[in-house]
C-alpha cells in the first residue's frame, strides 16, 4: 500500500506490565515516559525489534545507545510501525527505567500489531479509485482540485411502478450502482485483528439525511478468502446497506492478509439553502477496553464527497430530443414543428391527450438537466411546481433508467405563473469581468426591487437554484409582462463570432421603427393580421396613429431597458452582442384587479422561439405583406441569416399565442451536456 497520513495517538503505558497493543501504519505512538516510570525514575532505555521505529522528544544529548537516557519531564517515545504484521503481536518493544544510581526500577513491554487501513474514494476524479489519496479528506474546486464526486440517485430503474431509486432502501438492480460513487476499504495484517478489536464505519446524524452506503459482499477477499460464490453476485441481496440515516455507525468486516472491500455511496439530496453539498464517511478502528465498557476509537480515517449539481443546457449546445403536446386544437402547429424537427435531424417525443389532458405548456412545467461526474453522467428533469394538467408527466413518462428526476414543492408559499419554467433559462458560457461562467448562468424573472407587493419565484425553487453555485442565477425584472415569463422578451442563439452567441431582446422601439419605414415607403395601408380568421385586420397606419398603444409600448420598452442593462452588466455583453426584434406589446387589466396592468404581446412574440442548432422555430407573427411577404418575416430572416441560422415560421396563432403563449412555451428541448466539467470551476 502507499504511503500513508500521519496520525497521532497518545498511548498508556504501565511498568511491570506487558501490554499488547494494535499500531495502524502510518500513524504514531505517543507514549510520556515520564507519566509511566516508578518514582524516583531518573534513566531509561529502550530496545524494539526491526520492524519498529521509534524517536525520542525532546532528542536527548549525545549518549551512547547502550546507556541508560536521561529521563527529562517531558520526554515523550514516537513509536511508529512501517509494514504490516503477518501474525499477531509479532513485534516487541520494551523499555527501562532506572534511579539516580542506573539500577532497574521497572519493565515495561509493549507488544505490537501493525495493521494497514485506507479509506479510498476516486479523489482525483480520474474514474479510478486511487490509494490513500493524501486529499481524500477535503475538497478543493478546479483543474488542479482534488475531492470525490457522488451523484444524487434520482432515477429509477424500475420499468413499471416507478420509485426514485434513492427512495428505496435496496438494490433493486445491479445496474444501479453504476449511479454510485464507490468508495474501497483496504486494509492489510494478520489473518485477524486481536481480540475485542473492531473496524466500524460512521457517519454524522447531519449528513445521514443527504447520503447512503451499501457494501458489496462479492468483493471481501483477502488472502485466497472469497467466502461468496461470484454466482451470488448477481442477486441484490449481496449488496446489504451499510449506513443511513437509521444507521449511523455499523461494524463492517476485517478480511483478513491483504484484502479489499467494495462500497457504494449514493446521494439522496441535491446542494440546497441547508444543505452545501459536502458529506464525509469516516472508517474508525476500535479498542477494547474491559469487559462491559465501549470500545474507543484509535484510529479513524476520513473522505469527502461533494454531490454534483444540477445543471441547465442552454440553446448552443446540441439538441438530443424536442417534446411537444399533442392537443384537439393545435394540428397546424404540431404540422410545422415535425417538419422543422425533422428538417434539423432530430427526435420528436409527443406527449398525448391521454397524458397531457389539454394542458400544452411543455416548457412551462419542466427544465431538462442534467448531472455528471467521473464515473456516470445521465439527465435529470427539474418539475416545475406550477402542476397543471402535465404534472404527471416528468414522472411518469420521463423518470426511468438513467433519467433522473427532482422538484421543489412550496409548503406554504403560493404557488404563481412565474413559477413556470418558461421563467428558467440560462445563457451560453460568458465571461465577466475576467470571471469565467463555463456552464452559463442561469437566468430567472421576479418582481421588480422596489415593488412592495408583486409575483415571484418560490423561495425553495430560487434556494435550489443559487445553491447549485456552478451556473450563478441572474434575476431579471418580468412581473411586467400578464403570464411574466423571461421567455417573453428574451432568448439565447448561435453565432459564428464574438462570444459564440447573441442575446435576441424583444423591442417595441424596433417594432415602431420598422412600422414607419413602412409608412413613409406608402406602405400603410398594408396589414396586420391579414387573412386570419375572427381576427380584425390592422392597417400600419392605424397602429401608428394608437397613442395609447404607443404609450404603452414606451412603458414595455422601459422594462426591457431595464433588463438590457442588467444582461449586459451580468453577463459581460456589449451592444454588438443583442439583437434587438420588433415586437410591439399591448396592456391588458390583470384579472380580479382593475388597476393593475401587464402587457402582452400585440402579434406572435418572434422571441419566444426553439432553437434547434442554426434552425430556428419561430411564431408566424402575421405581419403586414408587401409584395406578398410578411415584412416582420423579412426582417427577421434578414436579423437571423447574418449570422447562418435559418428561419421556420410555424402557426402558433389560435393555439397558443391567443392563449398567451407561443412555439417556446408549447415546445421543450432535452439537449447534450456540457464538455467542461463542473468540478473544474474555478470557485
């Protein structure tokens, strides 16, 4: 085995008496020669076999090895052990002490056991569990850290009668515990340990509640010693739990020669607002001390694991799956997103009536993540606790053999639109002020921070989000908006240059912009909403001449202002990096409150899109037509071609944009995770 830590033990010794005594390698043997000599000592000697070392502190003066030592008030024996015993008591050390004349006042006699026991987790995040790594016990974030990764278990292996494996107090596949994080006890010595001795592994009543420990019998060997037939191993009763929050300590077995032992961790809760992610398992030795008294721990070696975060893709990386409802009113919509899937070579998963109830709002009720370490990497799906008609269907159809699942239910707090996750984005990688973002930031809609009364996130969602610390929220101001979504006047998409992206913000200042190139170009009389049936056609010039309209659009664009500038302070943008679209908005009485208005997209909200690598799936905005094309079209194709994307307008009006929603509400995307490794950030 590899060098170990050095541990220290103070150790009691009586003269006259032979005491035998265990000795982990690695550790040292404390033993005041003053506290146990005979009165009147004023010398001592020692003698030890070869395997053991030992100093003396303070160092005495020169003297031959062969005389007696002064025996200074303090002098302190260091005894340490460098190998494995191969029998019990198999080493011996013994000193003397002498008066003032160097005639023998007493003997005492220890003789040692030395064992070897290592704790070992993969603390250098290779996928290898390494020996008595000297970091094992701490943590340290970045290329150059060191520390084990545990997963939260959130999947479920079972294909019918779904349960969060981490809910389950077995095994209940084998597969299962690829989702662990193993952890190896190592130990090497005698055949046995001596007698009322013990190895018992522990953990904190604290982090009992955030993690789990099952052995694996199939592993014990030591020397020729497989007391399990390897048949065996395939049975879920081989894997017995070891510690939980039932089980705080548990006696695990010593095996004997050299021998290895195989655990598995899993993790049972994400970081939260209580909870920072660490958790330490600690393996103790254990000495008896007489018959009917405890044992005391003489040892104990220690590791640390950190459960991985949840993690947001956002819209540059690679889609792996689109899902979209499937609802009586929306077949023209459906039509247009299984071309667009199709066209961009992608899997479309459609979540039927039976399932969805009517309820189309598939990014409202779910966020697509995921979590990674060394060993395994599989997505997680964060419910949204807004629980509408969907609300069955993260669990029910998602949840399954590494597809792992988690939400956050407010207990008293209500429960309001902002708490769908249209209001849950997050931005490509950026960097700040010379702070790297490699994973983005996460990007969430609240009340305004003066306003004294307001919609909001949930406080548990919000905690559960900061608390993941590797994508570092942004709060942004949209309680402005009836449904306040984020979605609603923002989105992220590719770009071939600068930062790799461009933010895309919805402004009625261009919306009115290009409404007077029109009209100064005799092109007013060309109309909104033309064709649409049981909708009222709106000249350029009529919408131009709206003074409340206009009023109520400069108020929008305020909003967005405000927001602008928080995007750009946060994510360390500049001008040449948003893309501004002509959106015009309208002011709508919030239901049961007269006096309060919220603003609403006056035409389908382009924003509001799905990004599907350079495809883009965009609300038909049903613009004025000159020369037979739709000018809010035009424009947007110009804004998006630029930078190698191409436009798909699909036809969201009747079913979901006069339902205040549009293509990214009614869509959702599962995309690849990230290629940097969370555990590499720079903290």
């Amino acid at each position: 085995m590899t060098a170990f830590m050095t541990h220290s033990r103070t150790l009691r010794v009586d003269y006259n008496y032979t005491t035998s005594v265990v000795c982990v390698v690695g550790s040292e043997l404390n033993v005041n020669l003053n506290r146990s000599a005979p009165p009147s000592s004023k010398f001592f000697s020692v003698k030890c076999t070869h395997k053991i070392q030992y100093n003396i502190s303070p160092p005495p003066k020169e003297t031959s090895h062969l005389s007696p030592i002064p025996l200074n008030g303090n002098a302190v024996l260091l005894i340490r052990m460098s190998k494995a015993s191969e029998h019990e008591n198999d080493s011996k050390l013994s000193f003397r002490y002498y008066d003032e004349n160097k005639e023998v006042l007493g003997r005492a006699v220890l003789h040692l056991t030395a064992i070897e026991i290592s704790l070992d987790v993969d603390a250098d995040r290779d996928g290898v569990v390494e020996e008595n790594n000297p970091n094992k016990g701490s943590w340290k974030w970045g290329p150059n850290g060191h520390g084990a990764i545990l997963l939260v278990n959130c999947d479920s292996e079972r294909s019918y009668w779904k349960i969060l494996d981490k809910d389950q107090d077995t095994v209940t596949k084998v597969s299962d515990l690829q989702d662990m994080s193993v952890m190896i006890v190592r130990t090497r010595g005698p055949a046995k340990l001596p007698e009322g001795y013990k190895l018992t592994m522990h953990i904190s009543q604290g982090d009992a509640e955030s993690v789990r420990v099952f052995r694996s019998r199939s592993s014990e060997r030591g020397n020729n010693t497989w007391p399990i037939n390897l048949f065996y191993n395939i049975f879920v009763k081989d894997y017995p739990l070891v510690l939980s929050s039932e089980v705080l300590s548990q006696e695990v077995p010593y095996l004997g020669g050299k021998g290895e032992m195989n655990f598995y961790v899993e993790g049972l809760r994400f970081p939260d607002k209580d909870f920072n992610g660490l958790i330490s398992i600690n393996l103790s030795l254990l000495e008896p001390i007489s018959t009917g008294l405890p044992e005391t721990p003489i040892f104990t070696d220690s590791i640390v694991f950190r459960v991985a975060p949840w993690i947001m893709t956002p819209n540059t990386l690679q889609p792996a799956e689109v899902f979209v409802c499937s609802t009586s009113d929306n077949y023209q919509f459906l039509k247009g997103m299984r071309n667009l899937v199709a066209e961009s070579g992608y899997k479309l998963k459609i979540c039927h009536e039976y399932m969805n109830r009517g309820d189309r709002w598939m990014q409202d009720e779910l966020e697509f993540g995921y979590i990674d370490s060394p060993h395994q990497r599989f997505p997680v799906v964060l419910d949204s606790p807004r629980d509408g008609e969907l609300k069955d269907f993260p669990y029910s159809e998602l949840l399954g053999p590494n597809f792992g699942y988690v939400t956050r239910v407010p207990e008293k707090e209500h429960v309001s639109s902002l708490d769908s996750f249209g209001n849950l984005e997050v931005s490509p990688p950026v960097t700040v002020n010379g702070k790297e973002y490699p994973l983005g930031r996460i990007i969430i809609g609240v009340a305004f921070p003066t306003a004294t009364k307001g919609r909001n996130m949930t406080k548990v969602v919000q905690d559960f989000l900061w608390a993941q610390k590797v994508q570092e929220p942004i709060a942004l101001f949209s309680d402005w908006l009836y449904v306040g979504h984020v979605d609603e006047f923002m989105t992220f998409v590719p770009a071939p240059d600068r930062k790799g992206f461009r933010l895309l913000l919805a402004s009625p200042d261009a919306g009115y912009k290009l409404f007077r190139d029109l009209q100064s170009k005799g092109h007013g009389q060309a109309k909104l909403f033309d064709g649409l049936k049981d909708e009222k056609p709106e000249t350029v010039d009529e919408i131009l001449k709206d003074e409340r309209l206009q009023h109520e659009n400069n108020y929008v664009q305020s909003c967005i202002d405000w927001n602008r500038d928080v995007l750009k302070r946060e994510l360390g943008l500049e001008d040449e990096d948003i893309i501004d679209l002509p959106i015009l908005f309208k002011l709508v009485v919030e239901k049961r409150k007269e006096t309060e208005f919220r603003a609403q997209a006056y035409y389908p909200d382009m924003v509001n899109m799905i990004v599907l690598g350079k495809n883009l799936g965009i609300p038909k905005p049903f613009g004025p037509k000159v020369n037979g094309r739709c000018t809010l079209e035009a424009e947007m194709c110009s804004l998006m071609e630029g930078l190698g994307l191409n436009c798909t307008f699909i036809d969201d009006f009747a079913s979901y944009h006069k339902l205040l929603g549009e293509v990214h509400c009614g869509s959702n995307v599962r995309r690849e995770p990230f290629d940097f490794k969370w555990w590499n950030l720079e903290m």
